[in-house]
C-alpha cells in the first residue's frame, strides 16, 4: 500500500517549491504605507513615523521574497546580492528613520509643518537624521533593488523589455539623488524615485516568473 501511495505521488522535481508571500502584495502594502505616511506629514510626527516604520517591514519581505525566486531561476550573476543588500538597507533606514520621527513626536517637538520654527539645535539635528535616513538613504537602497532585479530581468527577458528598462531609468535616479545631501535642488529626485521605485517593484512582483519553466514558456511565446 506504501508503495503504491509512493508511486503515485508526482517526482520531487515536478513539484512547485513553496513561492513565499505574494511579491505584488507586499509591494502594494509598502507603497499605501508610503502615501499614508506622506498624507501625514504636515499633521502629526507620531503618525508619520507610525506609516514609515509599517513601510519598511513588507519592503523587507519582498527583497527576500524576489531574492529567492531570482535564484530560482537559476541567475548566479551580483544582482540578486544587490537586490537584497539594497532592499535591506532600504528597510533598515526606512524603519530607523519611522521610529526617529515617532519619538520627536512623542517628545512633544515642533510639528515638521513649514514655517513652524526650531526651538533647538538637537531638534534641528534629529530631524535631519531622520531625513537623511528615510530620505536619501532609504531611496539609495530602494534604487539598489530595483537597480539589482532590473538588470538580470532585461538581459534574460523575465520581464517585458520596457518594464526592465524603466527600472533601469528608476534606479539611476534613485542613485543620482543622493546629491542631495549636497545640492537641495536634487531634493526633488527623492520622491520621484521613492513612489517610481514602489510602483515598479508591484509590477515585477505580478510578473517575475515564479520558476524557468514560466520563463521558457513566455520565450516561446
């Protein structure tokens, strides 16, 4: 009787490996974390700092999730590595920066709205912390994922061609933007790499193949 439940029971290499959460899901999560934490910004810090640490924990899962399907479909190049390195340290930043911006609320400090002065120069400090931490640091590591699955997506063709090629474009302005700690002016790259780069990452969740198979598949096709 146990061989015969043995023999019908489809080969190991026929089975589908578990895929982990749903890429495109947790890419969504992020990026409605991301439009609550900017739609409080000139409200309340404790709010803010609450969206922007919720932010950083599906961004996290879903740099684990696309580095383990990548490597699933047999890509031995950096980019994986640079994908999660920099989806990590995106999260890490995003996560640090939320909780900084939740204390300076919780301390009772001047609300972050314009033309609200700062009483002190640690207040001053902090909130530059949390701006280069969640700013450009957080936008940095989000252009190394996006940068690190883009590449690898475009040469092998897991993705359509324009999909790949606008992570390309998104990822260098992600990069670029850390002038801003220079020159206030590239302060504008930040938000278009931050919500360019979420948008991207919900695309390839939904499309990333899950194994080679798929990936022969659309070749075919």
């Amino acid at each position: 009787m146990i061989q015969r439940m043995t023999e019908n029971q489809p080969p190991r290499s026929a089975r589908r490996r578990p895929d982990g959460p749903p890429a495109g899901v947790l890419a969504i999560v992020g990026l409605a974390f991301t439009v609550a934490a900017a739609a409080t910004f000139t409200a309340s810090d404790t709010l803010t700092g609450f969206f922007t640490f919720a932010a950083s924990v599906p961004l996290g899962i879903y740099a684990a999730t696309v580095y383990a399907r990548l490597l699933r479909l047999g890509i031995r190049v950096p980019g994986p590595n640079i994908a999660l390195v920099g989806g990590i340290s995106a999260s890490v930043l995003l996560a640090v920066s939320g909780l900084v911006t939740w204390a300076i609320g919780r301390s009772g400090a001047p609300s972050l709205r314009a033309g609200h002065a700062v009483t002190t120069g640690t207040i001053t400090l902090v909130r530059d912390v949390a701006f280069a931490l969640g700013g450009v640091g957080f936008v940095g590591g989000l252009g190394l994922l996006v940068a690190g699955a883009a590449v690898p997506s475009f040469i092998l063709h897991l993705v359509p061609r324009p999909l790949a090629a606008a992570g390309l474009v998104i990822a260098a302005v992600a990069e670029v933007s850390f002038l801003a700690l220079l020159w206030p002016g590239f302060d504008a790259l930040l938000p278009i790499g931050r919500f360019a780069g979420l948008a991207w990452l919900i695309a390839l969740g939904f499309l990333l193949p899950r194994d080679r198979r798929e990936v022969r598949r659309a070749t075919r096709t």
